[in-house]
C-alpha cells in the first residue's frame, strides 16, 4: 500500500529509509533556523525572480500570483475580481527589501453558518520560507474549493496566509531579504517586519486553532505534530487516517505515508508560530511537514487533503 499510517514514534522503518530518524524522535529545533546573516540580500545580487509551473512571476501556482500596483508587490491568492460574500482580503502590514516593497496580505474565507453556532476562527500560516512553494500551493487549492463549495467551510472561518516571507517567495530563497530565518524567533522579539506584522495579527484575531506548514526536504511522507494531550493526539491521528483514505495517488507516483508524533510544536520548535497564551479551546496548535521529496504539485495536493479532513472535525 502507499501509505502507512504510523500512530507512535517509536515504530522504526530500515536504516536505508531516509525517513528513520523522523521515526524515532522529533526533529530538533535547531534545524528549523538555518540560514545566517551571511545569506543576506547584499550577497544575492544576482537573484532572480522564481516562475511556476504555469510560467507567472514569483507563482507558487496558478491560484498565487504577484501583483504589482501603485509599486506595491502583494502576493495574492485568486483574482481580485473573484466574488463572494465569505471572502475577503485583508492587508496586515508591508515589508521594504531590496529597494521593493511588498504587501502582507491575508484572505479568509468564512463558510455559512453552522446551527446559529460562532464560527470557529482558524489561521492558516505557511510560506515561511520561501522555496517551500507545497504549503502556498495548499493555500491556493483551499481557496478554489471554498469558491467551488463553501458548505465544505460551514461553521469555520479560515484565515490564510499563504506568503508570510514575500521576498522569498519572490526569488525562492528559504529566508528573507535579510538572510533571517523567520520560523525561527516567532514570539520571541523579533525585529523582522513580516515576523511582527504576524504576530501583531494573532493578537488582534485570537484564533481558536493554529495550522502551520513547513517542508522536510529529506522526507517522502508528510507527518505532524500537536500537543501531548490525549485528545490532541486522538483528533490528529483520526484526521490524518481520513486523509489517508480519501486522497488517491497519480498513476506511478510514491508516497510514503503520513506520520503522527504526540508532541507539541511550540514546545518542540519554540521559535515556531504560536497562539497567544490563553487559547483554551483544543487543538490548539498542530503543525505539518510536507513531504520535500515529493512534487510540490503533490505536496499542495496532500496538505490541502489532510487540511480539509482537519477542517471537518474543526466545524
């Protein structure tokens, strides 16, 4: 079979199986803060702008274009003419880099109501670094779904940020126009601007749960944290097995399977997005690696898959 659900991180696959040591124990936090100063945006004077597949400026997909207007770069999911009364956009800050500047745009999607029910307000945050394009791509097919079908989102009202690291986006560079790493010092002071305008948002919005995805570059499976907590636990491992059933693979592709570890992400990666401290509803935090070995059609695919199976036991 395709995929293997594991459901504890003790379960060790052969040592030839590059996804061992992801088996056995989380990975460090460390590894989540690689680039320097010495990476800075003085030392990439010959960076050019990335294409998609579909050839657009700086695309991460069909559905994640750049727009320039009034000098202003913003990274935008759809068009801006799409329509609909659940969403909206929304800019929560600007960043200058390299003498361009960018605007920090969010966009959500609000499904109709659930039994007269407030609508669980979930975030949605990946494009931390910048060639990691699944987790953009997963924004832009959730952002199809919602305008083909909103009744999948009733009850919720998911707040996408699909870009927080524009110029890396831009120029597929892991970090910033200033070399920083911004999954790295996420409420912990940072002077970045997309990191504050970030956490700025958080704090206006008080959101219920936090979605967070990355990309293991090593990995051909996507697994997943969230907290210790048994219920956690249990409501992970019950969306990533749905998941697991609905999603069909292209004829000759592999993937390997998900993996599910009971470990809380602010905990195992503190200078990774949180939620402020007094978010009591459960889960609270969960976050997802994409399978980096894997096509980043594929990887958009599975995380917007397993998202919408998170979505579901959410509403």
């Amino acid at each position: 079979m395709p995929f293997t659900l594991f459901k504890s991180d003790r379960k060790v696959r052969s040592l030839a199986d590059p996804l061992a040591p992801l088996l056995t124990k989380p990975r460090p936090a460390s590894t989540t803060t690689v680039p320097s100063r010495q990476h800075s945006s003085s030392s990439l004077p010959d960076a050019q702008p990335a294409t998609g597949d579909d050839g657009r400026l700086g695309a991460a997909g069909p559905n994640l274009t750049f727009t320039m207007q009034e000098g202003v770069f913003t990274a935008r999911l759809g068009r801006a003419e799409d329509a609909h009364p659940g969403l909206s956009r929304h800019r929560i800050g600007t960043v200058e880099a390299d003498g361009l500047t960018f605007a920090l745009e969010k966009t959500v999607l609000r499904g109709p109501s659930k039994e007269g029910a407030p609508h669980r307000r979930i975030a949605l945050v990946t494009g931390f670094h910048g060639n990691e394009p699944g987790g953009p791509l997963a924004c832009g097919r959730l952002y199809t779904d919602f305008l083909r079908d909103a009744t999948r989102f009733a009850g919720l009202e998911l707040h996408l940020y699909p870009a927080s690291n524009p110029w890396g986006l831009l120029f597929s560079h892991r970090g910033n126009a200033a070399g920083h790493d911004l999954a790295g010092d996420f409420g912990q002071g940072s002077q970045e601007p997309e990191t504050r305008a970030l956490e700025e948002d958080f704090v206006r919005e008080q959101f219920d749960t936090l979605i967070t995805l990355f990309t293991d570059v090593a990995s051909h499976g996507l697994y997943a944290y969230t907290s210790e907590k048994a219920f956690c636990h249990d409501f992970l491992i019950q969306a990533i097995e749905s998941a697991r059933l609905d999603f069909s693979l292209p004829p000759g592709l592999t993937f390997d399977g998900f993996h599910q570890s009971p470990i809380n992400p602010s905990e195992a990666f503190p200078g990774s997005p949180k939620l402020p401290a007094n978010i009591l509803k459960q889960p609270g935090e969960i976050l997802l690696e994409l399978p980096g070995r894997a096509s980043r059609q594929l990887q958009g695919k599975a995380a917007a898959t397993i998202v919408h199976a998170i979505l579901e036991r959410l509403a």
